[in-house]
C-alpha cells in the first residue's frame, strides 16, 4: 500500500518558490502534489492563490479529464520554473534573463485579467454630499474561462519573484537530502532550511549525536586523533 501523501508545503515564502515546491523530497522520497486535475485546484485552493469562489466553479464546470490537461500543462510550466531557479538561483538578474522567461511572457499573455471599481470592505473612505461614506477601490478581476486560466495566478507570482523581490536570496535547503527552495526573508539572511519542522529539527539532532559520539571517545581518543593529523601533516611536508 502507498504510504499516504502529506499536505503540500508552504515554506517558499513566495507562491512561486511554494509552487515550484510542488513537487519535491523533503525526506528523500520525491512527492507529486499536482498528479491530476483535482490536486491542481486543491493546491491553489490551500494556496490561497484563487479566490474562495474558483475552486467550486471549476469543479462543478469542468470535466476530469479537462481539468488533467491543465494539471499537465502546470506540470510543464514547474519543470521550467525548477530550471529558471537552478539557474539563476542566488544571482541578480540582468538583461539576459528576459531571453530565459519568453515561455512565462507566453503564457501570461493570454490573460483575461482587468480591474474593476468597487466599494471597499474596510469601512474607510470620505463622506459625499449626501453625507455617506464612500470608499471606493480597485479590485483585480479575471474571467476564468478555461481550466488552463489556474496558471495565470502562478505565471502572476513568478513575475512578481523575477521582477519585485532579490533573486540573490533564492536559496535550497541546506539538508542535502532535502529539495525544498525559499525566499531567504529573514533577519539578517541567515536562513538554512526549508523549516526547523522539517530538517532544521533533523539536523539539529544529528549534530547532537555527533556530540555524544564524540563525548563516548573520551578526551584522551580526541587526543590521539590530534597527533595522527599532526604525524600526517609532517610526513607530507
């Protein structure tokens, strides 16, 4: 029996970098959360990157089989995202990179996106002559006509990664066995792993072993240890 499938990770810091984590081996073992259509929209759901009302629409509009080909297509469109960061990954992004992001400008202009005028939610605004609030504001809209218009979002959130935030801070965990990358937001930099849930915890216990191990030894070994490493120096000089 398959071992059951966690829920999907979002530690990126960036809906792109949690997209691109997708598909990844936190614990060595490669997992797949976008294998089909209705994983798809069940991650933009938990995402946060549709709005509430999407997911049920897609659902009780589009066939199965529609909705596979637009998981296959967001497949796709990760495997090149997973080359764009392995490349230009912890490196200030320059004129060049514009030839290596023709595939999202592609994509992106097929959108339906446009915006329209509504009252805000937040009770803030100025009085009209009549003496009543208004707060008006822009709100961005999309018409969702295709089960392949749930990339739109991600292409959107690569282009804020490229465009808005340091490439220079794009980072791996630093867990070799670990595939997870985030946008190091941290104070300071001074980001390692993908969570301490995951391998910060995990290496952190393998450093304390290494202690006890060492601990075990006794001084007197660490000082036999030291001599061989000072014998091998001079013999090799």
């Amino acid at each position: 029996m398959a071992e059951p499938r966690p829920p999907p990770f979002f530690i990126g810091d960036h809906l792109a970098l949690d997209f691109r984590n997708s598909l990844a081996a936190p614990w060595g073992r490669e997992i797949e959360w976008l294998a089909n259509g209705g994983d798809l929209v069940a991650w933009l759901e938990r995402a946060h990157a549709v709005p509430p009302n999407v997911p049920a629409h897609f659902r009780a509009h589009f066939g199965s089989r529609a909705l596979d080909v637009a998981a296959s297509q967001a497949r796709e469109l990760r495997e090149w995202f997973r080359g764009l960061v392995r490349k230009r990954a912890g490196k200030t992004l320059g004129r060049r990179v514009l030839n290596d992001l023709v595939p999202l400008n592609q994509l992106l202009a097929r959108d339906e996106a446009y915006r329209q005028i509504v009252i805000s939610t937040t009770g803030d605004g100025e009085a009209d002559d009549g003496g009543e609030l208004q707060a008006l504001r822009w709100q961005s809209q999309r018409r969702w006509a295709s089960p392949k218009s749930l990339l739109l979002p991600i292409a959107e959130a690569m282009g804020d990664l490229v465009c808005q935030k340091d490439f220079t801070l794009v980072r791996k965990c630093e867990d070799p066995t670990c595939t997870l990358w985030f946008l190091d937001v941290s104070k300071g930099h001074a980001r390692r792993w993908c969570s301490m849930a995951v391998c910060g915890n995990r290496a952190k216990a393998a450093a304390h072993q290494a202690r006890v191990r060492g601990s075990a030894d006794g001084p007197g070994q660490g000082k036999v240890e030291q001599h061989d490493r000072l014998r091998s120096r001079q013999v090799l000089r």
